[in-house]
C-alpha cells in the first residue's frame, strides 16, 4: 500500500502542475477566486447560523406565547388542579398538554409517542425546550403555571417544518449568491489584472524592440506609475548592457578585421607571387615561411585581443625586447621602400609578451609608414617623466601631421582625419593601440607640439 501511495505522489503533483495556471493573470485570479471563496464559505457559515438561532428563537417565543394563553385557563388556587373552559378552546388545545404534578389532565388525542416526550419534559419541571423528530421536526416547550397550591405544567409543541424550509430557502440562496459573487470576483480580477499588466507587456515589448537595434531610448525619460519605476529601472539597466555587449561586439569585429588585414594581405600576396611562375625549392621555401609567419601572426593577434574582450583588463606575463620587436615590425609593415626608417636606443626590456607590444605599437608603425614622406625614426629609452622603470617609445613621422582640429577626436573609434585619403582604414588602429596599452598599466599619447610631422609616444611599464 506505502509502495502505492509513493508512485501516486508524483503523478497526483504533476496533475496539479499542470491544472496550475501558466500566465500571472490566471495565477492572481485563482488566488483572488480562492481567497473570495473562504472569505465567503466563513460568511455562509456564520449567516446561516445566525438565520438558524433566530428562527429557533421565533419558534420558542411562540410556544411560550401558547403556553402563556394555556396556562390562564388552568386553575391552580384548589387543592386539585382544573382546567377551566374557555371560547375558541380548539386553538388552545392543539399540541397542548397539561399536566397536574406527573399526571396528564388534557392532551391532543392521537398523539402517541409524543405525549412521552411531553410528559418527559414536565417531569423535569420549569421552563424547559427541546426538539424531537417523533413526526417529523418538532419544538416543545414547558412552561409551570405560576401561584396557587397545585403544581401544574403546560407543555406546547410546534412544527418546525416551515422554520425549517426558510433555512433552507436562506442557504440555497445564500450558496446560489456566492456562487455568483465567485463568478464576478473571478472575471473582475482578470480584467483588472489584464488591464494592470498593460503597461508591463507594452514596456516588454518596447524593450525586445530596443534591444534588437541597440537604440538609446529609455524608459526613466517616459512616466510610469510608481509601482513600474523599478521595473523600469531594472529594464533600462538591461538595456544598457545589451547595448554595452553589441557595442562590444562591433568593436571586437572591426578590431579584428583591421588587424588581420595586414598579415592576410601578406599571405595572399605571396600566394599571387607564388603562383605567377614556377618557382625553384629555396623561394618555395621562403614563401612558405612568409605565409607561417603571417598565420601565426594572425594567430597571435586574435588571442591577444579574444583576452583583452574576455577580461578587460589584461594581466601580461612576460617581457619583450622592444627594440628587436620593432625591427621586426617594420620589416613588415614598411619593407624596403623609399623611407629611411631608423630604430634609436637601447633594447630595453618591456613588461609586456611580444604579442601585446606588437598589437600596441603596430597602428602607430602602419600610420608612419603610411603617411611618412622621406623617413620614419623609432626611438627607444627609459621614460623620464617620472617613471625610472618605465619604457618610452617615440613613433616620428615627417608626414603631414594631424590636423589641430582633429586631435581631440583622434583616438576616438570611427574617427579619421581626411576619410578621402586614398587608404581603406577604419579609424580603429589608434583607439585600439590605446586601449590595449592601458590595459596593461601603460599610454599611448600624441605629441601636438611636435612639428613637421607627427609624434606618437607609448609608455609601458619595464620588465
């Protein structure tokens, strides 16, 4: 039977789960529906207890009445008791007893074993009521005959039947009311909570339209009743970091995108100088180290700024020779050309891996590369200002320099000086050059006091 009972348990639950409403408005209905019900059942109850204790009530006042009448007719002053006769003697007569001390003087003929009953209750002596069912409902009541020298008793019955059927009309009418007030509570309560949860499904709405074009509207800046404030809030906080995240995002891309362009530029460069004839072993060779290079390149490059996404603040372990870093850089982003590029300084040892230095000084590289008209001068020394264990490197163009009025915007994302320049940039290299070097407890400055051309400073701490 325990076997039984404990495979029914989780059946009998998931019934009752799914008889549950699913939407608010179900479950705040069937909460009002139920409270409604008991406050009502209690109210029924205590109604219908109270109709009952009155009609009861009613009843006991008529029999008293009865007896009242009976007991003027009933003559006590002698030494035996007498009844005496009266007009309408017939009225006083039905369901009426009269009893001398245990001994019945008169009573309604035929009445069988309810004149036992009657004379159980005079037997008691004093007023005294009870109901019995010998005949259907009925209420007696006793009542002795006041003054003179016998002891005399008058018993009266009355039918309950029609006290009876008054209740039971009240309860009927009493539950066809409640049914009806549980109705309208119910379809009441859900549209007042239909109406209610209006604005909640309206702002819901709004928001998943928002958040799908990431666009800047809020809901602090419309009027909500109080008790949607916080919602509200809640909402606009989400907003903001969903925008945050596809801003984020947008910015990873592009990121990415300007970044590998270089090294796949290289690689299908030499595949295009590869294929364009046969080619001996040893150029094999060297291509296919070219291409190796600008993959791990690339390689190198989506780690380093997957980490930077993923952490925000990076936390560099290792050091790189900055000189012989930038050497190799410029071997790649300026090859041999007109320019004379030159690497000044010691090779000092910054607090940064080799790949995160790279990422840092390459847009500044690729820009003086870009725009350098005859010579491009990387300088390398221990940062002055300050900061004896720090490492300051200086990127020196004679190009044309950036406009004055750009310079506040310059490392803002997006932003180029003169977008008809001739070049596909994006305008991200600078913004992500300082980024990924505050990243990791360094600088990446302009020099605007720096003419002809232009000057780039980046600090990083030393290893």
């Amino acid at each position: 039977m325990s076997g039984v009972r404990r495979r029914l348990g989780p059946a009998v639950t998931v019934f009752l789960r799914r008889l549950a409403p699913r939407t608010l408005r179900g479950r705040l209905s069937l909460v009002a529906l139920v409270t409604a019900a008991l406050l009502m059942l209690v109210l029924t109850v205590a109604f219908n207890s109270v109709a009952q204790h009155r009609l009861r009530h009613q009843a006991d006042d008529e029999l008293r009445t009865r007896a009242a009448a009976v007991a003027t007719t009933v003559d006590t002053s002698g030494a035996a008791v007498r009844v005496l006769e009266t007009s309408h003697d017939e009225l006083l007569d039905t369901n009426v007893w009269i009893y001398a001390g245990p001994r019945l003087l008169e009573g309604p003929p035929a009445a069988g074993p309810l004149t036992r009953v009657a004379g159980a209750l005079a037997g008691r002596g004093g007023p005294r009521c009870l109901t019995t069912d010998v005949r259907g409902p009925l209420r007696l009541c006793s009542r002795p005959v006041p003054g003179g020298r016998s002891r005399a008793t008058v018993v009266t019955a009355l039918d309950l039947s029609p006290y009876r059927s008054s209740a039971d009309t009240l309860l009927v009418g009493s539950l066809a009311l409640d049914a009806v007030m549980l109705a309208c509570t119910y379809v009441l309560t859900r549209l007042a909570v239909g109406r209610a949860l209006r604005p909640v499904r309206a702002m819901t709405d709004q928001a998943t339209q928002w958040s799908a074009v990431a666009s800047g509207e809020r809901f602090n800046s419309m009027r909500h009743p109080a008790e949607l404030a916080r919602l509200g809030a809640s909402l606009d906080s989400l907003l903001d970091r969903i925008r945050s995240l596809l801003r984020h995002e947008r910015q990873l891309t592009g990121e990415l995108s300007h970044e590998l362009r270089t090294p796949l530029s290289r690689i299908i460069a030499e595949l295009d100088w590869w294929q364009g004839r046969p080619r001996t072993a040893e150029q094999t060779r060297v291509s296919h180290q070219v291409i190796g290079d600008a993959a791990e390149s690339m390689r190198s490059i989506c780690d380093t700024l997957l980490d930077d996404a993923r952490e925000g603040v990076l936390a560099p372990s290792g050091t790189a020779r900055t000189a012989a870093t930038l050497r190799q850089l410029l071997e790649v982003l300026c090859p041999p050309s007109h320019l004379r590029v030159t690497v000044e300084g010691p090779d000092l040892m910054a607090g940064v891996p080799p790949a995160l230095l790279e990422r840092i000084v390459s847009p500044l590289l690729a820009n003086a590369c870009r725009y350098a008209r005859s010579g491009i001068a990387v300088r390398v020394h221990r940062a002055p200002d300050g900061a004896p264990d720090g490492v300051r490197v200086d990127v020196i163009d004679d190009g044309p320099g950036v406009p004055p009025p750009f310079a506040g915007q310059l490392f803002e994302p997006g932003r180029r000086a003169d977008p008809g320049d001739g070049h596909s940039g994006a305008g991200l290299g600078l913004p992500l050059a300082r980024r990924l070097a505050r990243s990791a407890a360094g600088e990446v400055t302009y020099d605007p006091a720096h003419t002809p051309g232009a000057r780039f400073v980046v600090r990083l701490p030393a290893g």
